[in-house]
C-alpha cells in the first residue's frame, strides 16, 4: 500500500497501538469493526459510548489513510511528521461535529490566506479572493472582476441549494462564471483544492458547491502532529469507555458468514474467527466490502477514486510563498508547519500535490519545479519523500451515480446487522468528513441493532 519513492527513512508511528495487549483473542463480541481507520475507530467509538463491547480488526498497523510517518531530518537528531499527503480538516463540516459529540476538539492552526498565490502559464501571481489581491492580480483582467466576484459570491452564499445531484461541478462553474474562461478556471482551481478531484466534469455539483463553500467561509485546520490526532482521540474514547474497545492489529478479515441466531461470524485470514451480534465493515472503499460481503453491485453503484500524486518536504530554510494553487493545472503547494506543529523549531513542512495522479516520473518532476517556482531552496531541504499515487477519496460522489444521495447506505439491504462506513459511504459529506458521519451512523446503528434503543443516530444517514 506504500507508493513512495522514499529519499529518506519513513517510519509509521507506532506510539499508543498497543491495544492488542489489551486481552485474550475475543471469541465474541456485540459489535466487530473491520479497519481501524478514521471511520472504523469512530464507529467503535460510537458503538462503545452506546453500550456496545465492540473489537476492531485492521489488516495492517492501523490508522489507514490518516496514518502519520515519521521521517529523519538529514544531519540532524530530530524527525518531522508527514502526513502522507497535505491533510484539512474542515471546520463546521459534518466530520467536525461528529468530533465535537464525542467530546474531541482537535488542536491546530488556520493557515493564514495572507500571500496566497496563483500559479498560471508558469508565473505566480495573487491569489484574488479578497478585495486587495482581487485589486492587484493579474489572473483574470480587470473587466472579468466584477464576474469573480458575483461567482464567489454565489459560491459563499450557498446559492448550492439550486445545485442538482446529475449535475457537474463544472457546469455549475460555467453557469456561474457567465461564460468567461479565466473566472471558471480560477473558481475551478477552488474546487480542486477543497474536494482533491481533478474531474470536475464527474463530480456532483450538490455535493461539491456546500463542501467548497463552508471551506471558503469557515476555512481549515492544519492539526498538530497531523491526521494522527485525530486517530489517538478517537481511540481514547473508543477505549476510555466503560467497555473498552480492544484493537487487534495486523489480522485480515477474510469472509463475514451469517449464524443460526441471526449474527456473524467473522472469518480471519490466519483461520482466527469472531462471533458478533453486528459488523461495522470500514475497510477502505467498496472494493473491500463487496469482496467480504459479496455484493459486487457496491463497486458498479460507486464512482471513480480521486488520487493524487504527492511531494513531502522538510525544509531548514526560508519558504518564501508560503501557498500556490494551480490555475491552468491541478497542482497545489503548501506551507503547513508552521501553521501546525509537524517538525522541530527552524523547519518547515511544505507539501506538494498534483490532483489527479498521472505518472510518477513527469508528476515529480513537476512538483519538484514547483516547489523551486516557490522559492524552496533544494540545498535546504532536510527530508524529502514522493507518493505517486495516493488514493484521497475511495469514490467521488459522481454525477454518474447520483452524487451523495447515490451512495451505498450504512445499512446494507439483505445483511441483517451489517453497517458500511468510509469516505464511499452514505449521504453525507466527502473525504474524512464522509468517514466520520458514515462510522459514527454505523457504530450507532449497529449497536442499537445488539444493544437496543440506546444509541442515537445523529446523521440521517441510515
Ligand atoms: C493524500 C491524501 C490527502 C487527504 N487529505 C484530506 C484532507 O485534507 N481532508 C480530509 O477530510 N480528508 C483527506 N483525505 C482523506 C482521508 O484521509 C480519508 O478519507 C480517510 O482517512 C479514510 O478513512 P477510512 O477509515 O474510511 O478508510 P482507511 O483510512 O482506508 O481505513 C481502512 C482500514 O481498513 C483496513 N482494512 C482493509 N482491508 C481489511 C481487511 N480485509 N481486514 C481488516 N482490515 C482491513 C486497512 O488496513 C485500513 O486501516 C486525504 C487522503 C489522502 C490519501
């Protein structure tokens, strides 16, 4: 699963995971979950706070796609964080309230918008979303301004209501950019960098317009020592709770098989098997989940995975701009430590992403030139680490198969007490957000479905 072109050693962090200390193999439990990602631990979590006893299985070391590396700083003793890949969280989004219900206020910085950049036809020039950089830049001329301003406008008023699930982000652009090139393009880089999809022409409009405008009025979260945060407060309310949750690493669920009574029991790939009253599958994207509950219809009814190809770099040096987004290409570069807290005093991280992964050979040497573009020094640069294809997104909401409301739901029909969660799953949100309100809606429900009417389902997402 690792797509690195490593320069420098990367260890995944290992700290806290040693839950599977906790007990004996449990033959039994209420509620397993497959995968320990965001979504899995968040189910967990939920079902836990519910009153569930609830096991997690990963395949690998845990974390999935949140997980963090830890990488040396070339001639020194000390590390940075990489986060495999730029990672967000988005404030007021339906991931951050999942958070804040379970008590969990993540900790980080909002990157200051200050000295954005645009980069078009290979010049940097100013990002013109406030009224001083509007006035200043040279991306779209002074004629387009008043069209810029009217499509932001529509964008950060939440005019997405009239956004239709069949309809394309990129239509929705063009509709409001009143058919001027260079204002779709600009609003169009907005899009990419707030939903990581390069195809606007698949994505859903009415799932995109409301992510990209919150992001726009209420901004990001850069969090301290990365997604990683995220994962150590979700396990310790998982595992805090009056029945812990017991986290079982390095076991590959391999088939899920309905008891006489009604349950499951959950085969493993060493031959290991649990009973359970119901199963949270949160195992990454519908092709996992179609394979243990063989429905292959999860894949044909979910849409194209968002990728990206992504440039990590520790600098001991200056960054003198800080964040560029790609007007004419998908790319992406920004400062995000400082904001938050990844690397020892006088290094900064920068990450690097090309949206839509193309080839690993012209996608670095891309991002190499724009990190120098940026005025990165490479004799500065104390870690460097290259991901050619990053899977960001298991499936966008596409246009092609109904947006968000298209989605595969939690509960899945003809599996009595099987709940789906990740970023593929049910109406609401996309990315971890998607995770989060989809694992929380599973470990609720399935632990209502063993426990009884305790749970509360806070997401309409069943
Ligand atoms: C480069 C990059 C940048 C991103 N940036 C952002 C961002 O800025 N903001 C944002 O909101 N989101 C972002 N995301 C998306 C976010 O990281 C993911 O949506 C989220 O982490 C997915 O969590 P998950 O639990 O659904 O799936 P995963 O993290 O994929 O977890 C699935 C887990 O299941 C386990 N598993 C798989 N098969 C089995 C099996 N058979 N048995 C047992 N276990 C199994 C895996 O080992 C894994 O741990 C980004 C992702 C990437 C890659």
């Amino acid at each position: 699963m690792d797509h690195s072109d490593d320069d420098h050693p990367a260890t995944p962090t290992d700290r806290d995971w040693h839950d599977d200390e906790l007990g004996r193999w449990p033959d039994r439990a209420d509620v397993v979950v497959i995968g320990a990602g965001l979504a899995g631990l968040t189910a967990a979590a939920a079902a836990t706070r519910a009153g569930a006893r609830a096991v997690v299985l990963d395949a690998h070391s845990g974390g999935g796609r949140a997980a963090v590396r830890r990488v040396a700083l070339s001639g020194t003793s000390g590390a940075a964080v990489f986060n495999d890949g730029p990672r967000a969280l988005y404030l007021g989004g339906p991931g951050h309230e999942v958070l804040r219900r379970l008590g969990i206020r993540p900790r980080g910085h909002k990157p200051p918008t200050r000295g954005s950049r645009v980069s078009l036809e290979g010049r940097i020039d100013d990002l013109p979303v406030g009224l001083a950089s509007l006035g200043r830049s040279g991306v779209v001329p002074g004629r387009a301004k008043p069209t810029l301003v009217a499509a932001l406008a529509a964008l950060m008023a939440g005019r997405p209501a009239s956004a239709r699930p069949d309809e394309p982000a990129s239509a929705w652009i063009r509709d409001q950019s009143r058919g001027r090139d260079d204002v779709a393009a600009l609003v169009a880089a907005l899009f990419r960098v707030a939903t990581y999809t390069a195809d606007l022409d698949q994505l859903s409009a009415a799932a995109a317009v409301p992510h990209v405008a919150r992001s726009l009025r209420r901004g990001v979260l850069y969090l301290d020592g990365g997604f990683e945060q995220l994962l150590d407060s979700l396990r310790s309310v998982a595992t805090g709770a009056d029945a812990p949750v017991a986290v079982h690493r390095h076991v590959a669920v391999s088939r899920l098989e309905q008891t006489v009574d009604g349950g499951w029991e959950v085969q493993c790939r060493d031959g290991r098997t649990v009973r359970a009253g119901a199963v949270v599958v949160a195992a990454g994207g519908p092709a996992v989940a179609a394979d243990l509950l063989d429905l292959p219809e999860l894949v044909d009814r979910s849409g194209p995975p968002a990728t990206a190809a992504c440039l990590e770099l520790a600098v001991a040096g200056p960054v003198p701009t800080r964040f560029v987004l790609g007007v004419d290409e998908p790319l992406y570069l920004s400062e995000h430590s400082p904001p938050a807290d990844l690397a020892p005093d006088g290094v900064r991280v920068v990450h690097v992403a090309r949206y839509g992964a193309t080839g690993a050979v012209a996608d670095r040497a891309r991002l190499e030139s724009l990190a120098s573009a940026a005025g990165i020094d490479p004799g500065d640069v104390v870690a460097r680490r290259f991901l050619r294809r990053m899977v960001v997104q298991t499936a966008i909401p596409s246009v092609d198969h109904g947006g968000l409301v298209g989605r595969p739901r939690v509960a899945v029909a003809d599996r009595p007490g099987v709940f789906l969660a990740g970023d593929w799953v049910g109406p609401v949100g996309m990315l971890a957000d998607a995770s989060l309100a989809s694992g929380e809606a599973a470990g609720s429900l399935a632990a209502m479905a063993v426990v009884g009417g305790a749970a509360t389902v806070r997401s309409v997402v069943a």
